[in-house]
C-alpha cells in the first residue's frame, strides 16, 4: 500500500544550482563540500551565476573543479591571488573568487595573498582551513594550532620544534587594502548559516567595488585528524576554534 | 505498548546510496528524529533514517558534505500516532 503524502514545498536544493554532481571522493565527515554548498548558492543568490570566474588552489576540494558550473581556471600551489588578480583586471565585470585551501594559501603562496590583499585587488578569496595538508595525507600545516596532532606531528604542534600558527585572517585584517575579512565555519547548521551571511557580504565587498575581501571557513578533516567523523565538528570547536576565532574581523559594511 | 501523537511538519528524501555515514545529520537535527541504521548501504556505510517527527528545518541538508537530503515542509501540520515502549 502506498501511503500518500501531504502536499508539500522543498526547502532548499538537494544539490545546489552550480554543481553537476553530489558525487564526490573526499572522505566522509569533510567539510569541504559544505562550504562550497554556502560558495555556490551564495554565487546564484546573488545572481552571479553566469558571470563568476573561480580560481582554484590544490587540495581535496580540487576535485569539485570537474563539477563546478562556473567558469574556472586552475592555478599552482598558492599562485591564486595572483591568477584572481590577472583574471579581475582583464574581466572587471566578473565576480572572481579563489578556492584554496590552508596549505595551499598560508604554506604554498602566503605572500601571493598577502600582496593581493594589500594592493587592494578587488577579488574574493574563499578559505578552506582545516589544519592539514589534507590532499596529500593530512602533514601540519602554517595554520595547525599549537597541541595538534597531525601526521608530522604525532605529539602535537610543538612550538619549540614547529613553531608558531599563522592566524591568516587576523593577518590579512591588518593590512589597509582589505576591505571585508571574516572567519566563519561548518561545524553546525547555526555556523553554516552564520558563514553564509559572512560569505554574501564578502562578495558584496567585490560588486561594490570596496577592495579585497577574503572569507575563511573552517571545515572538518577527520582522516587527518585521528577523530572519528562524529567528534569532527566537537574537535574543531576544541582546537582550531579557540585560535582561528569565527566572526567579522573587518568590515566597511553595515553589521 | 502504548501510543502517542507526533506533529508532523516536514519530511526528508535521503539518498542513501550517497551515504558515506559521518553521522553529522544526528545532532544537527533539531527535533531529534534521524537515527542511523543498522543496516548498510551498497558501500557499506550505515545510513540516517527518519522517525515521524521532522519540522522540515533543513539542517540536515546544511550539514551534509556528501548531498543527501532533499527537506520538504508541509503545507499544513499532520498528526500522526507513534507508537512507544514504556
């Protein structure tokens, strides 16, 4: 017997506009998806979605560039502020956006997003931090906070031996061309709405031509983390999450 | 056994083939209805399954990394009897 259902709206999009496909082959528990969930209808919201060019970094969320609907070019290790940069003054009425994630931009290119950011450029730089080198099998990263454990440092980030985080937002917010950075998160659906709003204001920065804008979302890497999926968003609350703290670090727009 | 009645305001389309069983739906969801299986999918991973009870919030959809849910809200509440264990 079928039982039949009462009438009813969806709510949301199982698959946001932007993306072909839900397949995907990173690990379960990441929160790399879920970000570019909030990057891609954040795109289509604000009706950008035909005149958007990505630049992409290398990492797991790499693999989404064969899934994209958007125009994208791929650039090298950390080289995407500058791509964005070369994309934006020869195309100034796209939105142009990287996709990069911690090790990509804070290890591979820091200065490419430092000198974007203080020239001004008036790009938007999306922020995959989770702590790990991800892709190439979870090694500490710049922006791994001191006690963390990871595949290089098995006892946790030592600063006597690795040295000191890199609080990338804090950084870049210092700096007189950025006009919007904020540090959001997908450690719960209040965070994801949060990091949407944070997201829709960093590229507003971009249509209205204020400057340069970056938006860092901390994600989950359970695999890299030696954290069963469940605890993901716990431990990052715990970890990442007291050093990398979420809010709106600088802003020219209304709160 | 004894029975109770649960307002129901929404529901989920799970694709559970999709599943890859993080289990980072449970505690999203707010009115505490999506358990996960004991049963596996073709990968092998357990998968959420959902009690009567759904608000039709969407933040199982918010949270999922892998795009499984498709959330519906119901043009009008219904009433369903559940049955429970004392």
């Amino acid at each position: 017997m079928t039982v039949e259902e009462p009438a009813m709206h969806p709510v949301g999009d199982k698959l946001p506009s932007l993306l072909q496909s839900g397949e995907h082959d990173l690990c379960p528990g990441c929160g790399e998806p879920v970000a570019i969930r909030i990057l891609l209808e954040t795109l289509a919201e604000l009706g950008l979605s035909t005149s958007t060019i990505g630049v992409v970094g290398i990492g797991c969320y790499t693999a989404f560039a064969r899934t994209l609907d958007v125009d994208l070019v791929q650039a090298l290790h950390g080289r995407a502020p500058s791509v964005a940069t070369g994309v934006k003054r020869m195309q100034p009425t796209k939105a142009v956006f990287t996709l990069q994630g911690d090790g990509d931009m804070v290890n591979e290119g820091l200065q490419e997003v430092l000198h974007t950011a203080a020239r001004g450029e008036n790009v938007t730089c999306v922020l995959l931090n989770n702590g790990v080198f991800g892709e190439t099998g979870g090694h500490m990263t710049a922006t791994s906070v001191l006690g963390q454990r990871t595949k290089t440092s098995l006892d946790g980030r030592d600063p006597d031996y690795h040295g000191y985080p890199i609080v990338i937002g804090d950084l870049l917010a210092q700096l007189d061309g950025a006009a919007y950075i904020a540090r959001g998160s997908v450690q719960n659906a209040g965070a994801v709405a949060r990091t949407k709003r944070m997201m829709h204001k960093a590229f507003e920065t971009q249509l209205a031509g204020e400057g340069f804008s970056m938006i860092e979302v901390l994600t989950m890497c359970p695999t890299g983390w030696f954290v069963p999926t469940a605890e993901g968003p716990g431990y990052m609350g715990e970890t990442l999450g007291q050093v990398h703290v979420m809010g709106e670090l600088k802003t020219r727009r209304p709160k | 056994m004894t029975s109770h009645m649960v307002t129901v305001r929404g529901t989920v389309h799970i694709d559970t083939e999709g599943c890859k069983g993080c289990e980072l739906c449970i505690p999203a969801c707010r009115p505490a209805v999506l358990v996960m299986s004991t049963d596996v999918n073709d990968t092998g991973y357990r998968y959420p399954e959902l009690l009567p009870g759904c608000t039709g919030c969407r933040a199982c959809l918010d949270v999922c990394p892998d795009f499984c849910f498709e959330v519906f809200k119901y043009e009008h509440p219904v009433e369903v009897q559940v049955e429970s264990a004392r």
